[in-house]
C-alpha cells in the first residue's frame, strides 16, 4: 500500500512540475511585441540631431576636429586660413593642419556642420581669418611693403596672386612670412576684375 500510495504521490508531483514548466514558458510570450506601433521610441544619442554645445578645437589637429565633429553627429569642411588657396587634406598622409578658428563658434550652439580655418602645424595662425574670398570687381589694395601673408590676406583668395624673388635669383617662397613685399601689379587703387595680381618679394631683412 506504501510503495502504490509513493507511485501514486511521485506521479502527481511529476505532473505538476510539468504544469508549472509549461507555465514559465508562457509567461514572457505577451511581453512580445506584434507589430511596430507597439514598439517602444528609441531615444538613443546616435538619433539625436537637436542643437548642440559647441566644443572649442582651436589648437587642435584638423583630423583630430574632423573626427570629434564627426562624433557629434555634424559634418566639416576646412580652407586654407592663410588664404593661400591649399586644400586641407585629412584622409591621406598629408595631416599636417592645425585649426585656427572655428564656425560655429565654441561656447555656442549648433545644429548645422562645423567649418574649421587652418594652417600647416609650422604655421602661425593669421590674426583674421583670409579663406573668406575677396568680391570681384573690388579695389586693389596697397600691399607693398607689407609681409606676403599680410598681403595675400588683404587680397584674399580670390585673385589670382603669384609671387616672385624681387632679388633675381629665383628663390622659392618657402614661408611667405618670411617675405616683404616690393611692388605690386595692378596698382594700388585698381579695379580687380578677375586679372592676375603680380607680387615680388624679398627676404624681411633685404633692400628692394
């Protein structure tokens, strides 16, 4: 009768771990989501496109700025702040660029892309930015006797400005800012209208 009476009672206990197994699987199935509208707003960072704090990258690498823009959700572009007309490479090898100014400026807020001025890392950083184009049909400075850099950025990069050793040897400008100006073409007061502005050079410790 004992031995009958265990089967009996094992059975019944098998029988309800089996129920109560079949009940612990069922028990998530509602918490299934069955179409999208059930799903629930992902409020995630990388969705975000609302304004931002803008971060100061004045000093730093252009790759460097390009790539925290990039974190941000924001795009960039980059030009030549000495108005030189170089194009800043940040894919390539050629990362030798360091950001002068930024726009937007740090501090502020922003939804829109990031422009970076900038320089080569043995640059200095001009005082006023000289990638902002000078209009067509605008007068020709008085450049002679200033610094080549002083001088391109009174210009600005629209015209088309080519420099040559005032001395006769035929030296390269390495580093324009290590240059003085000595006479000009058009003249100062000109109207520019797209010509060619002709520019030479001696060292800063040389006689015209």
């Amino acid at each position: 009768m004992r031995t009958r009476a265990a089967i009996t009672l094992t059975t019944a206990c098998l029988a309800a771990v089996t129920a109560c197994g079949s009940a612990e699987t069922t028990v998530g199935s509602p918490e299934r989501y069955t179409s999208p509208a059930d799903e629930p707003e992902d409020h995630s960072e990388e969705d975000y496109t609302g304004p931002v704090l803008v971060p100061d990258m004045t000093g730093k690498k252009l790759h460097l700025a390009v790539y925290e823009a990039s974190t941000l959700n924001f795009g960039s572009t980059a030009h030549d702040a000495l108005g030189h007309g170089r194009v800043p490479d940040v894919i390539g090898d050629d990362r030798g660029w360091k950001v002068c100014s930024q726009t937007p400026k740090a501090g502020s807020y922003t939804s829109g892309n990031f422009a970076f001025a900038v320089v080569k890392l043995d640059e200095v950083c001009p005082v006023t930015d000289a990638g902002e184009r000078q209009a067509t049909g605008s007068a020709m400075p008085g450049v002679e006797g200033r610094v080549v850099t002083a001088a391109r950025r009174a210009l600005g990069n629209r015209a088309d400005i080519t420099v040559t050793d005032a001395s006769g040897l035929d030296r390269i400008l390495l580093r324009e800012s290590e240059w003085r100006t000595c006479t000009q073409q058009p003249a100062a007061g000109s109207k520019l209208d797209g010509q060619r502005v002709k520019l030479t050079a001696v060292k800063v410790d040389e006689s015209c």
